[in-house]
C-alpha cells in the first residue's frame, strides 16, 4: 500500500536524510559541523588517495565534506559497502571530480546503497555515467553538475546524473551537459521527482524511462537533439505510469543527433517532448519554443519494435502497481506497448516545427517522413501516430475513434493532429492526416491527473 508522506518529502527523500547546506556561507566554506551524520570527514583539495581510503572504509551513516578544488582520479569513486552516506562538496563547479585521466571504462560517481546525499560538486570527463546510482532507496542529488568538457561527442559517456532501479528519488538544482545519450536519466524507478534542474547539449535532454509515480518541473531543456522525454522500453519489468512532467521550459532543442546508438538515436533532431508505450501521464504548462521537428509526439511502443511478444512481460515479473492500469493481457502476462490516458494541455507554442530532421530516413525515419508529409507547412506542435485506433478519417471527428483516450486541451499556438502513421507509411500525404479545428474533437477530453510520488 502507498502511504501519506507529504511532509516527509518537503524535508527530503525519506524524512530522515539530512538537511546540508547547499554553498559555502559568509561564515565560511562547509565543514563536518553542518553536516547531521555520525562520523564525518574533510578531504583536502586534490586528496585523491586518502578520499579513495575514506569511502572503501565508510560506515553507515557517514559524511564526506569535499574542499574547494579539483580531485583528478585514475579510477571510479564508489560507494558500496555503507548506507547512509553524505558526499558534500562546496558547490558547482567549486569542487570538481576529474575522471579524464581514467583508463577503464568506468563511470564517475558509483553508488549501490540507501539512504544517500550527493552535493555541491561537478564530475567531469567520465568514461561512462557521470553519477550512476543503482538498486537503492532514498537518494538525493542536489546541486551536482556532469558535463564533459570536449562538448557534444559521440564518445562522451551515455549518461549524465544516472539514478536507475531507485526507489524515492530526488533531483534538484543540478546539471548535465554533453551526454551521449540523456544528460538526466530516471530509469526503472518509483517515486521521483525532478525538479529545477538544467539540461543543455545532451541528445535527450531529461528522460523518464519505465517509471512510475514521477513529478517533474522547473526544468530547463534546451539546446538538446530532445527535450524532454518519457517512454517505456519493451520487456522492462517496471511498466511506467502516472508521470507529469509541468511548468518547464522545453526550448531550442535542434541540436544533431549524435548518440552512437540505442533507442534516442532515432529521435529527430528538434524534438520538444515524446511520449512513447506510456500511460496515465500529463503534459502541462511547459513552455515550448523553437523545436524545429514538433513540440509534443504521442506514439506507440510499435514505433521502435512492432512485435508484440517483444513488448509481454510475465506475471511473476512485474514490479510495483499495474492491476488498474487495463494493460493488455494474456493469461501468462501483460504487454505494455500502447501508449493511453495521456493528458497534453494548457502548454504554450511558439515558433515550432517549422524545420523537421528529415535528413535520414534510414536513422531517424519518423523525421523524415514528417518532412514528406507536411512539405513547406509547419509540423502540428502536438501529434499522436493512431497507432490501434479502430477508426480514423481526415475528414470526419465522428470517423475518428479515440480507443486510447488521448485528451488535447486547446492551448496557446497549438494545432493538433492525428497522423494515422502505418498508411503514411505508404501514402505520405496530409491527405492521411486528420487536423481538426479547436476543440479537437473526439479528442477534447479531459483526462485525469497522474498519482503523485509519495516518499
């Protein structure tokens, strides 16, 4: 059962994990005494070796408290053997974690245990994830930057600030830039929230991937190939649900896609927000601005794998809640690849669309054939593919079935379409493309609110 924990989340992950001050004050820098743990240690500037002793012998319910200065190591810095621990540096780019000199292909920052606070600190040059965290519960990430300092490159590392398999989650504050794949990535998680936080220069920007209860605003996504994005992988145990993503800014996300592989390597250049193989989620009040491809793209898991044995998952597999969901059955299972009860309204349009990557049809085939479809005429900011409507018209709302009930709120600068994908395909013509008038009819419902994440 989910309980009741409001006041536990506004004081931290599990209203239990220690308070810290976020930047050196007018008192001076951070020391053991603002940190709330047991045992506590300051590493001089640079102390790369005795930082390493420290951690391989950490205790629970320890702190480490970072000078100012630049840490270059030769190998991973990771946390496994304690829960309840506190790295605390003395702010963005005040501490820097220098990974650049590391052979082995190894992440930054690497972290299996509960109860952790990661602060104040910048980790540059991993050779895979900046900051991965995994399989644990209660983890905090405040005010961390990962960037790589050669800038976008398909040879960065795939992921920026990596909580996966993570269980009460928050991220606020903090930053990624150069990610090969997502600057800030929440996988295969429940209950999360994302908030404030800046994502610039990455392929995807923010990305929540097979997660569920997550809350995620303030955010700034811009300069990225995607904003910030939300779907499902086929086979994944943890099937995602009610994620709202609200109140960010999702702007100039044009950059060229230059992931060397993987699921975000087929998204267009100029993508705002895509929602894939998801369900109960709302997309509200965000800013969206100058994705040159579209704002908002609502698809099917069918998009990235049309065999639907690739999308079953056992009984005895599933993790966390899906017996409300009315996923689609069988008697062994669950599949998981229809994107329904989606909720896109009240977000603003400005300048979108207007330039699809259309450049590949091999890598990136949905922005190539955007491109044939609407010709000189700018791309709808939001969209759906119809994938297992059972009916659809150009012509004619009541010849359009809405079987997934995707609800379109009128909103500033937003057209709407829906594309029926599979016959442009073979036909790529607007003619194929049903664009209704406001209020968008069948799809003017209103659609219901996510389940926040309760810590």
């Amino acid at each position: 059962m989910r309980t009741l924990a409001i006041l536990a989340f506004a004081l931290g992950c599990t209203g239990e994990t220690p308070q810290t001050p976020t930047e050196p004050t007018d008192a001076g820098p951070i020391t053991c005494k603002d940190v709330e743990r047991t045992n506590c240690f300051e590493i001089a500037a640079g102390d790369v070796k005795t930082l390493q002793d420290t951690v391989n012998l950490l205790e629970d319910d320890s702190a480490i408290v970072l000078e100012a200065g630049t840490y270059a190591f030769d190998n991973a810095l990771t946390v496994r053997n304690a829960n309840g621990v506190t790295i605390i540096g003395q702010g963005i780019d005040q501490t820097v974690l220098d990974f650049n000199a590391v052979q082995a292909q190894t992440n930054g920052v690497d972290v299996i245990a509960d109860d952790i606070v990661l602060e104040g600190f910048t980790v540059v040059d991993a050779k895979k994830d900046g900051v991965r965290v995994e399989d644990s519960n209660g983890v905090v990430f405040r005010k961390v930057k990962v960037t790589w300092s050669g800038g976008p490159l398909t040879t960065n590392g795939a992921y920026g600030l990596y909580p996966v398999k993570v269980t009460n989650v928050l991220m606020e504050d903090s930053e990624a830039y150069n990610a090969s794949d997502a600057g800030i990535y929440v996988g295969q998680c429940v209950n999360a929230i994302i908030r404030n936080n800046i994502a610039m220069g990455n392929v995807a920007g923010i990305e929540i991937e097979n997660t569920q209860y997550a809350d995620v605003y303030g955010n700034l996504a811009e300069d990225n190939t995607a904003g910030l994005i939300m779907f499902d992988l086929p086979g994944n145990p943890v099937i995602g649900r009610d994620v709202r993503i609200h109140d960010n800014r999702i702007i100039n996300n044009n950059r060229e896609n230059f992931a060397p592989g993987g699921t975000v390597s087929v998204i267009p250049a100029g993508t705002g927000t895509l929602a894939l193989a998801s369900r109960r989620s709302e997309i509200d009040n965000n800013t969206y601005e100058n994705n040159q491809t579209t704002d908002v793209a609502l698809l099917s898991g069918f998009v990235i794998n049309g065999d639907p044995a690739a999308w079953h998952i056992l009984n005895e597999d599933l993790v966390g809640d899906t017996d409300d969901l009315g996923l689609i059955s069988d008697e062994t299972g669950v599949f998981n690849y229809r994107s329904e009860n989606i909720w896109v309204h009240d977000n603003t349009h400005s300048n979108s669309g207007g330039n699809p990557d259309d450049a590949d049809f091999v890598a990136r085939e949905i922005g190539f054939l955007l491109g044939v479809v609407y010709g000189e005429e700018p791309v709808d900011a939001v969209w759906y593919d119809a994938i297992g409507e059972s009916s659809f018209s150009a012509t004619d709302a009541a010849g359009n079935s809405n079987d997934n009930n995707m609800c379109i709120g009128v909103a500033t600068g937003m057209t709407f379409a829906s594309l029926n994908l599979e016959e442009l395909i073979d036909t790529p013509s607007l003619e194929n493309v049903y664009r209704p008038e406001p209020p968008f009819a069948p799809f003017d419902c209103e659609g219901t609110r996510p389940i926040a994440p309760e810590f």
